[in-house]
C-alpha cells in the first residue's frame, strides 16, 4: 500500500487555521466575564458543524441544538439509552401501537404553557416534513390530545421503542409561534435551559439562560457559540483559551493537547464507505465486492487515528456492546470482481466532508487502497452541507461519512432503516433489497432485548451482505475542556447532549 499522506504539523498555526481564529476570537473575546454578576462566567463554546438548515429541527441541525440544551422533546435518554422522562412526566402503553403520555407543567421559552395541543402540533409537524426526519423513516405516528394533560400517540406498526423515538431531537416540542409561513423557527419557541437568541448564519449563535424552565436552572447565564469546520483551529482556540469548550478535538491534536485538555471515550459511530449501488460502477455486486477487499481497516486505524479508534468489526461497533455477541456473518456475498476487470471501470467519484478533519485523510489511505485494486479513483471533498444533497441523491459512486448507529432512537433498528431500506431517508448507497427490508421491519416490531438484539443482528448481516457499505472502523469521541475549570460537560455515547444545564466555569 502506498505510504499514507503525511500529518501536517500541529504546533505552528496554518494560515488557514490563523484566518479563521480570528474571528472566533473576536465573536467570543470577553464573554467568559460578561455574566458574572449574573451568578457565573458565559461559556464560550466552538462547534465543529455549522447550521446546515437555518436550525431546522428536522435534519441535522436539531442534533446541534440538542447538544447546546436548547430543545427538549416529550422523553429523554439515559446513559444506558433508555427513555426517561422529559416534558412528558410519564407514560403508559395501551396496545401495541397506542400509548398514552401524561405531561408535566412546563411553559415554552416565549412564555406559553406546554399543553397537548402544543404536542400534537409538533408531533404532527415532523410527520408531514418534507424530507421526513431519520427518526421517523420507520413508522408514522399520529398525536390526539386527551385532555388537559395528556397526549395520545399512536403508531403505524407496533412500535415497543416509541418512548426512545420521541427523545429524538428531530422530535422536539415547540410553541405555535414557532410555525409560522411554512417554517419552523426554534429560536425563543422551545422549552430547554437555554434560549437560541441569535444565529448569525454559519458563523456564530447566542444563547441567553432561559430563567423560566422546569428543571433546574442553567449554572452559565449564556452560550457563545462559534461555528468553526476546520479542526485544527478549534484545537488552537482551546490551547489559546480563546473557548471554554471545543467539539471534536482533532486526533492530530489530541496529543498535542495533553490529558487535561483533551477526553477519549467510547462511540456508536462508525465510519463507513457507502457505495452507490443504483447507478455507475458499483451498480455491480461483483465491484462493491471488490472494493470491501480493497479495504485495510487496521491500516486506517493506525495511519489516520494514531490508534485512537477501532477496527472495522461490522455495523455496530464496541460502542453498541451486545453487537459482537449477537453478530453472525453475512452470506450470500458476491463473488469479488478481479483486478483487471476492474481495471475496466470507468472512474469513481469518491466524496467526503471536512468537518470532521480525519476525514479527507481516511480518503486519501481509501483512494490509494481502492486504486491498488485497480480502481481509477477521483476525491471530492468539501463542507458536509455543500455535499448532502448530493450524497442523498445519489450523485457519487462512493461515499466517507461517520455515522452514529444509536443516534436516532438508542437502538439500531432505526438507523438501518433510515440508512438502507427501499424507503429510507438517508439511504445515501441508494440501496432497496427486499430480503433487508423484510429483516429490517421484523426487527422494528420485535419487543424483547435479546430478540430484537438478534433481529437486529440479522439485518446487519444482510446489509453488510450487499456490500451497500463498508465498514472502515469505529470512532472513539475527543471533546475537550480545561477539566481543572470547566464542569459538567457531558460525555454522551450517543452525541444528543454536550452541553447542559449543570456545565459551567469555575
């Protein structure tokens, strides 16, 4: 295999990591001070994923808004994934497709009260969004209100996780001044900890410490929040102590950074090469079977992560820990194309995203493992939001994202839908096979944990058995802070939370 493009150095600033300090220096210069006769410091706080939908919570823009505590949905998740209670107070479940939710008191940040209607029109508005969010690829859900405080949900297909479901952010409840002329604005409409007060488009957003919330109060009087893609900046701005927090420490930059800055912890993520198997070469069985040959995943692990992540081991990777237990292989492959066969194939497109900085260098390790197969291999790579339409189009022969497995419900089952199913809405392989579809919707009606964890298993066998993706290895999280002064930052497998309202300074 060739030798691996060389690391750029850490330690003098880039140009282009310099130009872009200093406007995040400039958004945040001053803030840690600005509330401290409010009872705290303003945290400062650079996120690596720049609005992609003007804050929409129906892609991946409600993830970001999770993360910094702004939106809150009928249920939460716990460390362990499952459900627990948020602005419903408790539930109960009638049938196997109807359940009842009771909701708490609790007033929006615009000063209304939570009641079930403000539910049912939220529930309904992510069930008619065009696209429909992730979460909801699998089922449909219809919301009555009964009552004063309750709500009644009710599901197309037996559904034992809906509880799980309606923690996704994409699920969030929000005021009706919220939906106005087609659009859904969170800002100063939902119910968390803290307000979205601005948003300057890609560049920076500010949040205020919502004083009327249900839970306890923010410890911070404010977020400054500063949208900055390339990794080795945000790693310079929290040596610099120009933020208090940055998402996504670069690997590069971890060792750089030192322990006290730097916090490794296991993922569901795994990142995976999604092979367009509709149209162009990989259309092909025989060429998405040779390109899974072509693949080193210990060659990745250690050229591009410095060892700091894990080897490809199929879908679900160690951060789901039933998933090696339940595992079984899969069959029926096809038979791998030869070199010179491939060598016949017109040239690929191969696309990726800076926003996570390992990224372009997983591709230039994936280009050279692809073309030593006989591959004729072109890169692009460019901004996530310059690049996701495209991908869901179909319009690149491959693929490099990093994907979280338990992102959308804790549990799997939602994530192969969503990603590999006929009708999935992030079906980014374009993949529709009757035998993983018919797998997949067992799987989403299996109640039971050790059932529905080898029904599970069972659709990832068939996935990984049409090559639609290749397992390249599994993620491990770097956040990083200063954990001798900043406090209760949240280190979530499952990336809904990192902000709270017990983070602080001090």
């Amino acid at each position: 295999m060739p030798t691996p493009r060389r690391r750029r150095s850490a330690l003098p600033l880039t140009l282009s990591a310099t130009a872009l300090l200093v406007p995040l220096a400039t958004a945040c210069s001053g803030s840690a001070s600005d509330g401290a006769a409010d009872g705290g410091q303003r945290l400062r706080v650079v996120m690596a994923f720049p609005p992609a939908q003007a804050m929409s919570p129906y892609g991946d823009d409600a993830v970001t808004l999770s993360r910094l505590a702004v939106i809150e949905g009928l249920t939460g998740l716990g460390s362990d994934g499952t459900a627990k209670p948020a602005l419903a107070a408790s539930w109960k479940r009638d049938s196997a497709k109807e359940w009842t939710f009771t909701l708490r008191k609790a007033s929006f940040q615009d000063g209304t009260k939570l009641d079930p209607a403000a539910v049912v029109r939220s529930l309904t508005a992510a069930e008619k969004a065009s696209p429909k969010p992730r979460v909801l690829s699998d089922t449909g859900i219809t919301a009555t209100a009964q009552g004063a405080d309750t709500v009644r949900i009710v599901t197309d297909e037996a559904d034992p996780l809906l509880p799980q479901r309606l923690a996704n952010p994409s699920l969030t409840i929000l005021s009706a001044a919220a939906y106005t002329d087609g659009k859904v604005s969170p800002a100063g409409h939902a119910t968390g900890p803290f307000t979205l007060a601005a948003v300057k488009g890609a560049v920076s957003a500010t949040l205020e410490r919502n004083d009327t919330y249900w839970g306890a109060k923010a410890k911070a009087p404010g977020v400054d929040v500063t949208f900055v893609a390339d990794g080795t900046a945000r790693a310079n701005a929290l040596r610099t102590e120009a933020v208090d927090i940055a998402e996504y420490v670069p690997i590069s930059q971890a060792s750089l950074l030192g322990d006290g800055l730097v916090h490794e912890f296991p993922s569901a993520r795994t990142n995976g090469l999604s092979l367009n198997t509709e149209s162009g070469v990989f259309a092909d069985p025989a060429m998405r079977a040779a390109a899974r040959e072509a693949i080193d995943s210990q060659a990745l692990v250690k050229a591009v992560y410095e060892g700091r992540a894990d080897t490809a081991q199929g879908l679900l990777g160690p951060g789901v820990p039933w998933a090696a237990a339940a595992r079984t292989a899969p069959v029926d492959r096809a038979k791998a194309a030869d070199k010179a066969q491939v060598a016949k194939t017109e040239e690929i497109v191969l696309a990726t995203y800076t926003n996570r900085p390992e990224l372009p260098e997983v591709a230039t390790v994936v280009q050279q493992q692809l073309t030593a197969r006989g591959f004729t291999v072109k890169q692009v790579v460019r901004d996530y939001a310059q690049l996701e339409a495209d991908a869901l189009a179909g319009k690149y022969d491959a693929f490099i994202q990093a994907r979280n497995t338990l992102l959308d419900t804790a549990d799997p089952v939602s994530y192969l839908a969503s990603d590999f199913t006929c009708d999935g809405s992030f079906n980014i392989s374009q993949l529709c096979d009757k035998r993983v579809d018919a797998d997949v919707n067992k799987a989403a009606g299996t109640a039971g944990t050790d059932a529905r964890h080898a029904a599970a298993a069972a659709a990832e066998a068939d996935v990984l058995g049409t090559d639609a993706l290749v397992p390249l290895l599994h993620e491990r999280f770097v956040q990083g802070y200063d954990d001798s002064r900043v406090q209760g930052v949240s280190l979530d497998p499952m990336e809904r939370t990192l902000i709270t309202a017990d983070t602080r300074v001090g």
